[in-house]
C-alpha cells in the first residue's frame, strides 16, 4: 500500500531577503534625511554652480547705471551679484545689509529681476544703490540661467569668476557673519 499523506517540505532556516528589504529601505531614507538636516542651511537648495565658472551676463540696460558685463565677474577681484526687484519684501530687509557691505569697500553688481523700470529706479532713490554696475533680468533667462529659484539671491563670485557661495534669501546679518564674511575671508 502507498501513503498517499502530504510530505512537509523542509523548511528553510534564516531570514529571507524579503524579510530584509524594509528595514534596509527604511535605514537608507533615514540615512538620506539626516545628510539633508545637517547641510549648512537645510531650507536652501544646494546650487549647482558653486565651484564652476559663473553662467553668462545677460542684461538689459538699467537708467542712471553702467551695465554689467561678463568682464565685471572675472576683473581679479571678489564681488557679489545680487538678483532683486522693487516687488520684492525680503529684499527691502536685506537692502541696509547690502548698503553697509558696499560702504565697506566690497563691489556689489545688481541684477534687477523681471520688475517695472519706475517701480526699479524709485526702490534704488529710495533706499539707496548699492550696486557698482547693474542691469535688467526683464525676461528672467539670466536668473534662469543662474539657477534662481526666488529674489534676493545673492551670488559670491571669486575674482577668476568662479561661484564661490550662493545665499538664497535676504543677505542677513547671520548671513554675513556665519557665511559670506568666511567664504570672503578665505579668498583674501
């Protein structure tokens, strides 16, 4: 006579893969947030630009104000581009800062972005020019290119027109101090 019973399969010892794969999915997610957390300023995108040559100049014209050129980004010399616009809140808190770096000796080049001529021109008689040579972003293509997300950005550029530093928001005392002033003072 034949058992026709079921024969149990041997089971296997260990742990399987599928078993694994959360834990470890988790563990690399965990992994990922924490490096984000601890980037410098964890609420600013990282720019690709630093450390590579600055993108092309690409202004208008901008009244009462000697444009800026290629040429202003790679004269020997650090400076700070700075992207603004009249419409813009953060870059009326940033305007004193911007005023006291220039009264400091440090050229500033102002890229006026996407903003009515008047409006531009009656922020500036208002609050004071900061900027050395400027010009008009009216279509936005060099901000774009620059990899801007929002105004105030401001770019720190070394003297062979190499992005050194990017600060995406208003140039804030903290800024300064905890930022721009040690990636300036490493140029020096």
């Amino acid at each position: 006579m034949t058992d026709n019973t079921p024969q149990e399969s041997p089971k296997k010892k260990g742990i399987s893969l599928l078993m694994l794969l959360p834990p470890i999915l988790f563990g690399g997610l965990a992994l990922l947030f924490l490096l984000g957390m601890n980037r410098e300023n964890p609420d600013e995108l990282p720019s690709a630009l630093v450390g590579k040559q600055a993108p092309a100049v690409q202004v208008a014209p901008f009244p009462d104000m000697e444009m800026l050129s290629d040429a202003d980004l790679r004269t020997g010399e650090m400076t700070l581009v700075n992207f603004w616009a009249s419409w813009c809140g953060p870059c009326r808190v940033e305007h004193p800062n911007l005023m006291a770096l220039k009264a400091e000796g440090i050229e500033i080049l102002g890229v006026n972005y996407k903003d009515p001529e008047g409006n531009a021109v009656q922020f500036l008689r208002d609050l004071g020019d900061p900027y050395a040579k400027g010009g008009a972003d009216n279509t936005g293509r060099m901000a774009l290119n620059w990899g801007v997300y929002g105004v105030p950005e401001t770019y720190l550029i070394d003297g062979a027109g190499n992005v050194v530093l990017r600060i995406a928001g208003p140039v804030t005392q903290r800024e300064i101090d905890e930022r721009l002033r040690p990636a300036m003072d490493s140029l020096k």
